[in-house]
C-alpha cells in the first residue's frame, strides 16, 4: 500500500518532515485495525478523524453551538499536530 502514497515533497526537497508527514500512513494503518499504531504515527489522527465526521454531520444536521464546536475541533487539531511535531523534531535532533 505505501507504493501508493503521495512523498513529502517538503521532505524530499529539504529533508525535514512536515506536519502533515505520517497521515497516510496512519490512515492505512487504521484501516488495517491498528489503532494504538495509527496514533503512534501521527498523534492527530483521531482528533482529525473526529473533525471529518462533524463537518460532514453538519452538512445534514444542524447543531447547537455549532460554530464554537467547530473551532473547538479545529483548534483541538492544531494544538495535537504543532506539539507532536516539535516531540518528533526534538527527537531527531
């Protein structure tokens, strides 16, 4: 499966993964049913996933205090990739 998957080209171009580096390979291994190993690969996974689901929901029902979930979700997000990113950096280091 990882034939198929798209390279960083931030990656390739500098040698310095990117904040999005993993999240294919974490959503193969979810599929796959490797829960506890898609989280180790890229942290935000689930939060992500959870986000996906709620602006897809909200296209079909309307919800209370929509908006304020929403940026919940996505500063939620934000949070889990920047600091998992710097752990990783500061692990390569």
């Amino acid at each position: 499966m990882e034939d198929y998957m798209l390279p960083c080209l931030n990656k390739k171009l500098f040698g310095i993964e990117c904040l999005g580096c993993g999240i294919q390979r974490a959503a193969a291994l979810l599929f796959k049913g490797e829960f506890v190993a898609a989280f180790k690969m890229y942290p935000a996974i689930y939060t992500l996933l959870l986000l996906v689901v709620f602006l897809l929901s909200t296209l079909f029902v309307k919800f209370r205090f929509e908006k304020q979930i929403k940026i919940f979700l996505i500063v939620i997000n934000i949070l889990i990739i920047v600091v998992s990113y710097v752990i990783k950096m500061k692990a390569h280091v």
